[in-house]
C-alpha cells in the first residue's frame, strides 16, 4: 500500500490496495487512516455495487438513511446521488456542508464512487473543520467552545455544539456549516447570523481544503465528523455517484468532553 498525500491538512492517494480484499480486521487500519487524513482516495477500484457494499460494512455499520429524501429504507443499501441536466443546482450537494448533521448521531463517515462522470467538471473539494477552527484567534476560539446552535432541515432538528470534539484524541473542529446550521443559541437574531457567516467562511479558505479531480475506479471515504465538503456543479453532462454512509456517534462538545476528561 502507497499513501501520498495530496494537502497539508487533509486528503490522501491511496494505492496497491484491493477493497475487495478488506475484512474486519482491517476496521482499525482504515479508521486510523481516516482519522490522520480525514479524506483517503482508493484509486483503481472496479467495484460492483455489491462489493462496494461489503467494503462500506468493513469501515462500519451502515446508515439507512437517504440523505437528501430525509427518510429511511428498510435496510442500508447504495443510494444513488445523480445530476441530470436540468437540476436545480445550490440544493445541497454544492454548497458547504457535513452530511445530516440535523441528527442526534450524525453520520461517522460517508463513503461514494462514480458510476457515470462528465467528461470536464464535477469536483469535489473538502475542507478540514479542525484547521479551520485552529485558524481562529485564541479569543474566538473561546468564545466558539461556549456556544450551541441548531442544525435543522424539514422535520429534523437537532442543538449541537459550535464546536466538536474528536473523543479519541481532544481535538476539536467548527461544527457550523452553511446548508444546516440554522441559528446560534443564547444570541440575537443578528448576532447569530454574523456568527455563522463568520464560521461558514473559514470552511471557504483554500489553505484548508483538498479538491479531487474524479476519475473512474476511484473510491473516496471521509471523515463526516470533521470536515465539511463541496461537489463543484460546474458541468452540464450527467453525473451519477453511488453512496454509503457509516453510522456515527453523538456529538461532543467542549464541555462535555471536558467532564469526561475529569473522570
């Protein structure tokens, strides 16, 4: 297996891997990946969507939860993300955003693979929230620790954290985003929407993000907690991706993980 990273805070080539050959045991390895990198790349895989599945179920438990319908399947299964030609464009997909963040328990990570690419055009760029966070001044980041805010979408609503902690190593990431976060709590209605918009714009700095130029047999996974991403829709010829997501924990925020820490 070769790694060659691909930015300074996130996102790495992942090659002379199979996924195919991938079992449980090898839970941990991806997920130390996922946790260093937060974006890994698996190039040269011909996967049938059967086999895409078993490979997400290695990673974790899988979500039934169709994301962009907002309502469950019988049983997880590969969801299909497509742009046709005239779709709506600025929905979801292209603009800033972690998935399904409205939820108690968000999604741990999502994983896709192209099924259909247009010949120029339809990127995906990430963005690490820890180094965004982490671009703050000392004095927002405090002030950014204390605070709450709704994510919110239809009939799905939840009060997160401004900031969320990674429970395995402390470090902590903005947990705002541009699609979602609906209002800050214990603010003014003004207040609050300068705070997002001061928030969204550090996912937006390019000296945080990774952007990948999709190719056929290319598997991405990334790590939903800590990152926010972005599919570039500046093409006019279809483009179809199939889907999982893995399912995640709750989310901890500063003071929550510090009780813990004190136990």
């Amino acid at each position: 297996m070769h790694i060659e990273r691909l930015g300074p805070y996130l996102g790495v080539r992942v090659t002379g891997l199979d996924l195919r050959d991938l079992t449980i045991a090898d839970r941990p390895m991806i997920r130390d990946l996922l946790e260093e990198h937060l974006v890994l790349f698996f190039e040269g895989q011909d996967l049938s969507e059967e086999q895409f599945k078993t490979y997400g179920q290695v990673v974790g438990d899988l979500d039934n939860l169709v994301l962009l319908s907002n309502e469950k399947q019988d049983e997880p299964a590969v969801q299909i993300v497509e742009m046709k030609p005239g779709t709506v464009r600025g929905l979801y997909t292209d603009s800033w955003h972690s998935d399904a963040c409205y939820l108690e328990r968000p999604p741990y990570a999502t994983t896709i693979k192209p099924v259909h690419l247009p010949p120029i055009g339809g990127d995906t760029i990430w963005a690490s929230m820890y180094a965004a966070y982490e671009l703050m001044a000392e004095p927002l980041r405090r002030l950014a620790d204390e605070l709450q805010v709704v994510q919110a979408i239809n009939r799905f609503e939840h009060v997160h954290p401004v900031v969320r902690v990674n429970p395995r190593t402390g470090r902590r990431a903005l947990y705002v985003n541009s699609v979602f976060s609906q209002r800050i709590l214990g603010v003014s209605k003004v207040e609050s929407q300068q705070l997002i918009d001061m928030f969204c714009t550090l996912a937006t700095i390019p000296d945080v993000q990774v952007r990948y130029r999709w190719t056929p047999h290319t598997v991405a996974i990334w790590d939903n907690r800590f990152t926010q991403h972005y599919a570039v829709a500046d093409y006019t010829a279809p483009r179809k991706m199939h889907r999982l997501t893995i399912m995640g924990e709750p989310v901890l925020g500063v003071k929550d993980w510090r009780a813990e820490a004190a136990e």
